[in-house]
C-alpha cells in the first residue's frame, strides 16, 4: 500500500508541473555588489567654492540574467531636475567599464533623464559604472549635492518604447557630495606643572577613518594647528590628540563638526593636551604597598623582638632565682657548720 501511494506521489510531482501555467512575470535582475550610496567631501581651499569643481565616482554592480539587457538612466536630483534637464550648470558624463577600469562604453555627457545604455552584459563579470559629475561654483559649504544613477535591466523582447509597463528590477547609485573646507584640529598642550609644553611631538588619529599625522611638534608657546584634510574626514568623527615631551604623555579628543553655522572661510576644532608624567602611574602603584610592606615587616620584628625580650627576662629571671637559691644553700651549710661547733 505505502509502495503506491509514493509511485502516485512521484507520478503527481512530475505532471503537476506540465498542467499548471508557467507564471509569465519576468524577473530580472540587477544587483550591485559594493555600497550604493557613497558621499564624498569637496574640500575647498579659500578660493575654490568660486570655481567649477568636478568629482568622479563610481559603482561595482553586475547584471544576473542572462536575457536581458543593461539600460541607466540620470534621475531627478541636484544634476537633473523633475523635467528631466539639467539643472544650471550641473552636468554628469557616464563611462560603462570592465571591473579593472577598463571602459566597455563611453555614453559622454547626459543631458536628460532618458534611458541610455541598452547593453548586453556577460552575467559571469562585473562591472564598474563610473559617474563624473560636473557642478557649477558658489556651491554652499556644509549644503548636500546629489546625483542619482538609476541602472536596471529589460527583456530583449521589450523596446525603449514600452519598457516603462514593464516590472523593472533595478538599483538607484547616489553619489552624495558635500563641499567643505579644509578641516584642523589645534589647541594647547600643557605639562603637568601647569606650563606650556614647547616642541611637544604631537600626533592626531582620526579613529574614524584610521587617519594618522605623526610628524607634527608644537611651538614655543606650547601650541599646535594641523589640517587633517589629507588623512579624510566626516562630521561627527572622533579625532585622537596625543602628545609626548620627555617623561611626559598625555591625550584627549574632540569630534569634527562641519554642521553650520561656522565660518565660511575656517572649519576646525580645539583640543587641548594636559600631560602627565609617565613615572607617577608607577610611583603611585609602588608606593602603597611599599609602605603597606614596610609597616608588616615592622610589625613582624617587633613581634619578635618583642618575644626575644621577653624571653630573655624569663631567662635573667630565672637565672636570678638560681643565684638566689644557690646562696640561700651556701647560707644553709654554714648556718649547719656552726652549729656543729656549738655542740
């Protein structure tokens, strides 16, 4: 019995199949393999913001059906606007590449947020999509500026012209920028007695992005100012302060804020250093048990010593009372001798 019900249920498995509709909906599918969303810092000199400034991203994706093809498409944002042009003197080039660099297509610079591309991708590669975006001067400093990439895929049975009733499967790619000066940390470093620490060796960390400046010392007055635009920066990250002089050491930080309002000409942030020698950390473990050592160990020899005097006096004593007992004995035997006389 049980040997026909599984023929029934294997007869049943391979027909259901046959009889039932195939579900027609096509799926495809584009995927992007590193984060699709990144921001860049536009730092700025003081005369830059009056300058056209261009920024140059890009995005690892990969197309995973082999039946379709690869379309992109410059959407609504600071590049293009909702009527699909680009907003004054905003622009973006797109450059199709192998994953190495390598470009596979040059589409030159996008005018309007009409699909482009429609190319047929090896599903076994990845692809590298590089934006270049072209933005005018007198950006705001500190303000967000986006460029938004849409890349998708289609059916190779479906035209240009009807893709939009189509259920797309696609990814948007925000490059995210922000203009900013040039950022630095600066402050006073003190040693411990209260005085500046002159040629202080002075090292800054952005725990944030791993950044570090070593080759930095203070002045006379003990103080510091260094850019740390070349290590990166973003608002909000955690800047390590270290200094060292002689037997000294000593460490704080501070946080980055580029959130306005701030100076439009400066962007910085003061911490300053209290160094403290090195030997007192040691001294102050040292020192308590020492004395508490020292006390125990006094204390154990007047214990004995204590015990020796008092056996020393059990000694005299005793030996007080054995001279005593020998006199009173020799006193006995002559009080003896002269009454033997008597008689």
């Amino acid at each position: 019995m049980r040997k026909t019900w599984l023929v029934i249920l294997i007869f049943l498995s391979m027909i259901i199949p046959l009889i039932t509709p195939v579900h027609a909906e096509w799926q495809p599918s584009v995927a992007h393999i590193e984060d699709n969303h990144k921001t860049y810092m536009l730092y700025y000199d003081e005369n830059a913001s009056r300058a056209v400034s261009v920024v140059e991203t890009t995005i690892l994706f990969r197309n995973e059906d082999p039946n379709t093809t690869t379309f992109f498409v410059l959407m609504p944002s600071t590049v293009m606007n909702d009527n699909g042009t680009n907003n004054p003197g905003w622009s973006t080039e797109l450059v199709l590449c192998y994953e190495d660099g390598t470009v596979f297509r040059d589409m030159g610079l996008i005018t309007t947020n009409e699909s482009i591309g429609f190319y047929t991708l090896d599903t076994k590669k990845n692809y590298m999509l590089k934006a270049v975006v072209h933005m005018p001067e007198n950006l705001t400093i500190g303000a967000n500026y986006t460029s938004v990439v849409k890349i998708g895929a289609l059916p190779y049975n479906i035209t240009p012209e009807t893709w939009a009733a189509v259920d797309v499967r696609s990814f948007d790619f925000t490059a995210k920028i922000v203009p900013t000066l040039d950022y630095y940390v600066f402050g006073k470093v003190y040693m411990s007695d209260g005085s500046p620490a002159e040629f202080a060796d002075v090292k800054i960390k952005n725990k944030n992005t791993g950044g570090v400046i070593t080759t930095y010392k203070t002045d006379k007055n003990g103080e510091y100012f260094v850019k740390i635009t070349e290590i990166g920066y973003h608002d909000g990250d955690i800047i390590m302060v270290s200094a060292e002089k002689g037997d000294e050491k000593g460490s704080a930080s501070t946080l980055v804020s580029i959130v306005p309002p701030f100076r439009q000409d400066f962007l910085g942030s003061q911490c300053d250093v209290h160094l403290k020698k090195t030997t007192e950390n040691i001294i102050e473990q040292v020192k308590y048990p020492l004395t508490a050592g020292i006390i125990i160990a006094v204390c154990i020899i007047g214990f004995f010593s204590a015990k020796k005097l008092r056996e020393k006096e059990k000694e005299g004593r005793a030996e007080r009372a054995k001279r005593k007992l020998m006199k009173l004995e020799e006193r006995r035997k002559e009080l003896e001798k002269e009454l033997k006389e008597t008689k």
